[in-house]
C-alpha cells in the first residue's frame, strides 16, 4: 500500500477512510477470483474519486509479476525524451516544487513561449491556426473522432491517423510543402525529437529568425486550407481507398470464423460500451454480444477489454479458429508487438497475448471503421 499504486495518487497525499496496515498488499482489494476488483471492498475503504480511479485499473485473468510503470510514456517504459517532456509540463513544476517555489519560473517561460507565438509577424488568421495547433483544438479528423463527432480519422492525403502533427508536418503531403519552403529560407523544422506539436512549435520560435517564423506561420495556414480545400470537394468513392482496399465485408475462409469488435465511449455518464460478431465463411452470424461497464474512459483500454471480452466469448462458444478484426490500428498493433506494455493497457493486452494458446487459430486483423459497422452498432 505504500508503492504508488493509483494513478494520480501518489502515496502520502490521500488517507484512506479506514486505516490499512502499511505491509498489506493490493491483493486485499480484489475478489475471491482474484480477476476483477472487490467494488465494495475499495469504496469501503477509499473515498469516492480515489475508489474511481483503482476501479479503473485492469486487472489480469491471469495473474503475473508486478512491474514499474513509467506512467509519462505510452507503453510505460521512461526514456529521456519523455522526461525532458515531464519537466516542460506545467503539472511537474507546480508538483514537484518545494511550496510551489518552481512554479513562478515555468509561468515565466510559458509567458515567453506564448509571448513569440503572439509576436510573429504575420496577418492574426494565421496566428489563430497557430493557437489551434498549439493547443490541438483544429477539428482534424482524430480531434473529431475523439469528441464522438461522426467523421473518419484517416489524413485525406494518406489516411493515416489526422492528429495536428501528422496533417502539418509529417504528412508526404505536407513534407512535399516543406520541402520547397526549407530549400528557399534555410528553415530548420527538427521533426525528428518532437513529442508533440506543442512542444514542437514552441522550441521552433525559440530558435527562429522572425523571418522564418513569419514562413512557418504562413505555410501552416497554406497546408491548414489547403486540407480543407481538399476534404470539401465531392468525392466519387470513399476517401483514400485504393481499389484494392474494400469496405464491404469479406468472409473468413471455411472453418475460420471472423470476429469483429470494437468499443465504445460515453464520457459523460462514464461509460463504455462493447460489442462483438462472429461470422462463419458464408456470412452467418454465429454468436454476437453487447456489453456495458462502468467508468471506463480511455479509448484503447476500452478496444482493449472488447477484445479481451470477445476472445473469452469465443472460447466459451467453442470457436476455436477465429480471425479477430479491430479498426483500432494502435491496438491491433500493440497486441502483434513483442515489446513488453507497461503501460495500464499492457495488462489487458497481455492477457489478449495468452488467450489466443488455447485455439487452433487466431489471428489479429485490422480493418477500416466502415468494416467494423455491425460490432461498432452493438457497443454504442
Ligand atoms: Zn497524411
């Protein structure tokens, strides 16, 4: 109990509402099985948002070593250049100073940060874009799938995921742009060691010239409407499916039964939703399932648990050779990786890496969101 164990909780800042010997171990809080948390057991001994959040740790079905987990990282293993990121964050300084004394420092360099994007000379349409960049609030499509706005996710040059890095800076549409522009003004974008687009642009008007300030300012807005431009032309077929890729649903060969899954959010009562669908080669449904859990909110934890829920159903069903098919590419990846996750996904995930020994087949697929209707229907 003394480790720090709940996220966002260190140890020393809570009491628990009845007191818990210092030597007892987490094992305490869970159920007789050992696979799911003892609910009335934590609220009894936690108050009510420290209770949420043990709640919302993943248990394994089965078992394994404790681990530290680097909680700054994606899949929780530090690396400097998450902790070179740590330390620029406002969270460290007003939590790691003695009283608060960091604090006044970091509010200096953020009014000087903020202070070179404000001051770029450039018309203030464009100053705008730049705030949204810096503050990921432009609607790309991965903002919009994440505020539960219907859209598709995929850049409309390439269909990788459209966050603000990828559409400005790391697109080959936008490298093509670049490209041009470095050559006449010597600008240097350094994409290479960024964490993310805040912390990008900030170090760029760091070391900048105003005159490549100016130029950075103006090719972002050009690529921000050029992107627009683009996305509100009629399009004859779905957007960036070649002619190979299909959104109609294709059966697994005889004796392979596919499964599609996918899990969905409702931030605001705290929920998440999951559903499943297992068809044979000729399209039949063979079983299919909805389920609901409470106080879920991460994404991929929820793509997660649906596919940890789906396999353990598919095994109960007796489907022992399955293709499973997520349109959750990050997830689909993580469970193909053969790095260890430390991150609070990677027990769930490693469960997912187990289950899969006792089928015949099982492999992992990902395929695009129109491809995943039926599942992505039963989850919300
Ligand atoms: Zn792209």
């Amino acid at each position: 109990m003394e480790d720090n164990w709940i996220p966002g909780f260190p140890p020393g800042t809570f009491n628990s509402i009845l007191p818990i010997p210092a030597e007892t171990s987490v094992q305490f809080l869970l159920a007789k099985s050992l696979v799911t948390w003892d609910e009335n057991l934590v609220r009894s001994f936690f108050a009510d948002p420290i209770a949420e959040q043990i709640l919302q740790v993943p248990i394994s079905r089965f078992g394994g070593d404790d681990f530290l987990s680097w909680p700054h990282d994606k899949l929780g293993t530090y690396s400097v250049k998450s902790g070179y990121n740590l330390t620029r964050s406002e969270n460290f300084f007003s939590s790691t100073s003695e009283k608060g004394k960091g604090l006044a420092s970091n509010i200096q360099v953020q009014e000087k940060e903020w202070k070179a994007l404000w001051s770029v000379n450039c018309p203030n349409k464009m100053k705008i874009v730049l705030w949204r960049f810096v503050h990921d609030c432009l609607p790309t499509g991965f903002q919009l799938v994440r505020c539960h706005i219907p859209a598709e996710d995929g850049c409309f040059f390439c269909n990788r995921t459209e966050r603000v890095e990828h559409l400005f800076l790391l697109c080959p549409f936008a490298r093509s742009v670049w490209k041009g522009v470095k050559e006449e003004f010597s600008v240097r974008l350094c994409r290479k060691d960024m964490v993310n687009g805040r912390q990008w642009m900030f170090d760029f008007l760091a070391h900048a010239s105003k005159l490549q300030a100016t130029v950075v300012a103006i090719t972002l807005w050009h690529i921000w409407e050029a992107r627009n431009e683009h996305c509100s032309k009629p399009k004859p077929s779905p957007r960036r499916e070649s002619s190979s890729s299909t959104l109609i649903w294709t059966p697994p060969p005889a004796g392979v039964v596919a499964v599609n899954v996918d899990a969905a959010l409702f931030p605001s009562i705290r929920r998440m939703g999951m559903g499943f669908v297992a068809r044979n080669h000729l399209g039949k449904c063979m079983f299919a399932g909805n389920e609901q859990l409470q106080g879920f909110s991460e994404p991929e934890l929820a793509e997660a648990l649906a596919i940890r829920r789906a396999l353990e159903v598919c095994r109960s069903e007796g489907c022992l050779s399955i293709v499973l098919a997520s349109d959750c590419l990050s997830m689909v990846n993580k469970i193909k990786s053969t790095a260890q996750d430390r991150s609070r996904v990677g027990t769930v995930i490693s469960d997912i890496k187990s289950l899969p020994s006792g089928f015949t087949r099982c492999s992992f697929l990902h395929v695009r969101r129109g491809m995943n209707v039926a599942a992505h229907k039963l989850a919300c």
